[in-house]
C-alpha cells in the first residue's frame, strides 16, 4: 500500500499513529507530498482529484481518502481488538470523537494556511478569529465532556485528539491550550509517551 503523505499534517499522523498502533507501518510505502491549494502537487491528484492528503493507495490500485476512512480501512486489517468499536453505543460515541478532533483539525489547519500562505494584505482578520474560536471551543468541550471516553487504551477517537493536540503543540506554540485544561493535558501527557506518537512527531 502506499500512503500519500506530509509529515506536517495531523490528519495523515492519524493514519500514521493507526498503522503504528496494530503493527501495519511495514506495509506503508510512503509518498511524500508538497501540496496547497494554490500549488497542488500533479501526481498525488491523480489518486485524489482533490488533491489533498492523506491518500491511500492499495495494490490493486483503489485509492481511499479521507483520514477517517483510511484509518477504518487500516483498523480492518489486523485481528486484535478494533480502535473503533463494532457496534453500539459506544461506537457511535467514538465516531463523534474522531469527528469533533477532525473538525477541530480543520480550523486549526485551514486559519495555518490563512496566516501562512495568504499575502498579509488580503488576510482577514475576523476570519482568523472565528476560526481559532471554533479551535477554543473544542478543546475546552473536549475538557469538559470527553476525557474520559478518551481512556488509557487507544481508540479512534483518542488517536484523533492525540493528532489535534500535537498539532496545536507544533504549529501554535505561543498558545498555551494546556491552561485551564489540567485533565486534558494529563491525559496527553501520558499518550505523548507511546512509541507510536514519538515516532509520528514532525521535524
């Protein structure tokens, strides 16, 4: 299988941190890709019209995106127990974790590019700000309602918060998202310390 991939990004350290977890990184052959809206990489969107990353190609040439469903593809690979439940509630709740991180995700990432790529002239500030208030609210909603289904055991839905938070930690390193989110930041402590995530941390 080949993954299309950039290591600045939390939605491929998500596949990456899945494949690491239930021993399928060996499988992986990785493509690195330079790619922005304005300066789409030409191979990858062949795999993906969108162009955008991750992409999952497997050996008979199918190609899978976005990181939600390469992550589920890679959960159904191995014989140990899922990352994401299979039935229940406890599913659907682990479902909607992943889907907070990723949205959270999204405004982290698309206000990175607002500030990084757009010309100082043409930035908006109000865009700016609405879009690190949906990053704010997220986590302070994580803090209040969903420490505890993100447990000691890996599941999808801590692996995606695990992704988000090392992104906060690597692209917004003057703010401080550990203030006023003491069992969030225990939490991420401990899983900052699996193999898993030391070796999915971007340069």
């Amino acid at each position: 299988m080949k993954l299309w991939y950039s290591p600045a990004s939390p939605f491929v350290r998500k596949c990456l941190l899945v494949a690491r977890e239930r021993d399928l990184f060996d499988r992986l052959e990785l493509l690195e890709a330079s790619t922005t809206v304005i300066n789409p990489n030409e191979r990858l969107m062949e795999d993906n019209p969108t162009g955008k990353i991750p992409a999952l190609v497997l050996d008979d040439g199918t190609v899978l995106f976005d990181s939600r469903v390469i992550c589920a593809y890679l959960d159904s690979l191995h014989d140990g127990k899922k990352l994401m439940p299979r039935s229940g509630d406890k599913r659907f709740k682990i479902m909607t974790l992943e889907a907070l991180a990723d949205n959270i995700m999204d405004s982290a990432v698309a206000n990175r590019y607002e500030r990084g790529l757009r010309p100082p002239e043409y930035q908006w500030s109000d865009w700016s700000e609405g879009l690190m208030r949906k990053v704010r609210n997220g986590i302070d909603h994580i803090e209040k309602e969903w420490v505890p289904t993100l447990g000691r055991t890996p599941n999808m839905g801590s692996i995606a918060v695990a992704s988000l938070l090392g992104y906060l930690d690597f692209r917004y390193p003057d703010w401080n998202w550990r203030r006023g989110h003491p069992k969030l930041t225990r939490w991420f402590k401990r899983f900052s310390e699996r193999d898993s995530f030391t070796a999915t941390a971007p340069e």
